[in-house]
C-alpha cells in the first residue's frame, strides 16, 4: 500500500460525500495504491452513516467510530494505529483543506523530507477568533521546539509512515506532530496549500 489517508471526523455530515469524491479525484491520477481511513470522533448527526453508505461503494475506505468525542489527537492516532500505507496523508474532514495539494505536498516529501506540513495560504478564518490566536500560538510553538514553520496547526500533511508510527500522541498532541518527528530527526519542510471557507 503506497499511501494511507487519515481524516479525523466530527460531525461533518455534509461534507463527507464530496471529500470522498474529491480525494478519488486527487489520488487516482497518481497511479499509486492507497487507502482512507475515516475517523468518526463521536459524532452526534449523521456523520457515521453516511460513511457507511459511502463504505458500501468504495472498498478502499475504512470507517473508524469512537463511542463518544475524544479529540483530534485520539482520532489521528488511531488512524495511524490501521494504516497501511507507506505514506501517511492527514487531513480535516470539514471541506477546508483542499486534496488538490496532496500530490505537491508528497512531491516535496520525494525531494527527501520525512513530513512535509502545509501552510494554509491565504487562510480562510475570522482573524480575531482564529488567525490571530494562531499567530500568536506559531510563534510560540516556532521558538520553543526551534521548528520554524508558519502553520503549526495545519492538519493536512504526509509523513513517511516509519516516522508516524513512531509518534506518541495524547492531548492535543496533532498540533505538534512536526515537532515531535524533528525532535526524532526527521527533515521537515512546508508549503503553501489551499484553505477554503467551512
């Protein structure tokens, strides 16, 4: 298996369908085998439905549940726990990232990093609500861990799946995924990516 998707869910009924469409669109261009392991984090509309309906008609997409909501970190992690991919793939399930940037993303990673992180490019949030606190939580998080990257919080990134089965993650643990693959020795590099309004 070339590459494993994980993406995290949480009452994203309505953009389910289309990421679905839209990951297919991506990925099979690239010729390469792959996976999408749908995390469903204790969602409380119909989210796990719908991903068992889209199951019936796409064999490669597997459906995990959660009893009940425990976060963006548990829900990476246990994707990581099934993937069989070679490269790992995470992304958000609300329709914000884009997988049109997955094939630049492992393009990079191919030029010989081991994670390469996106930077959401002109981001598509309240400023005062969301990009400023993220500013402010970047710069943080840039000068404790000494990894300077303008988008700590990004969900959508590929790392090599050696170096992903190796994080140890609880918390709110996914935003420092970068940090934790540098402080192990991976190379890091980021770049732009799409961020779409929810």
């Amino acid at each position: 298996m070339d590459l494993s998707v994980i993406v995290p869910v949480y009452n994203e009924e309505e953009s389910l369908e289309p990421l679905v469409r839209e990951l297919r669109s991506a990925l099979d261009p690239l010729g390469r085998s792959y996976e999408f392991i749908l995390v469903d984090d204790g969602s409380t509309d119909g989210s796990y439905a719908c991903l068992s309906r889209l199951h019936k008609t796409e064999p490669r997409m597997k459906v995990l549940r959660f009893k009940r909501n425990f976060g963006q970190t548990a829900a990476v992690a246990a994707g990581l726990a099934y993937a069989q991919g070679k490269i790992i793939v995470a992304m958000d399930g609300d329709g914000q990232n884009d997988p049109k940037d997955i094939p630049a993303l492992l393009a990079k990673l191919e030029e010989g990093f081991d994670l390469v992180s996106g930077w959401r490019s002109p981001r598509q949030d309240p400023f005062w609500s969301r990009q400023f606190p993220s500013l402010i939580a970047n710069r943080f998080i840039s000068w404790m861990t000494q990894v300077k990257l303008h988008d700590h919080g990004c969900t959508l990134k590929v790392i090599r799946s050696e170096v992903a089965k190796e994080l140890k993650l609880y918390g709110e643990m996914h935003r420092f995924i970068p940090a934790i693959a540098y402080e192990r020795g991976a190379k890091i590099a980021e770049i732009k990516v799409h961020h779409r309004p929810r």
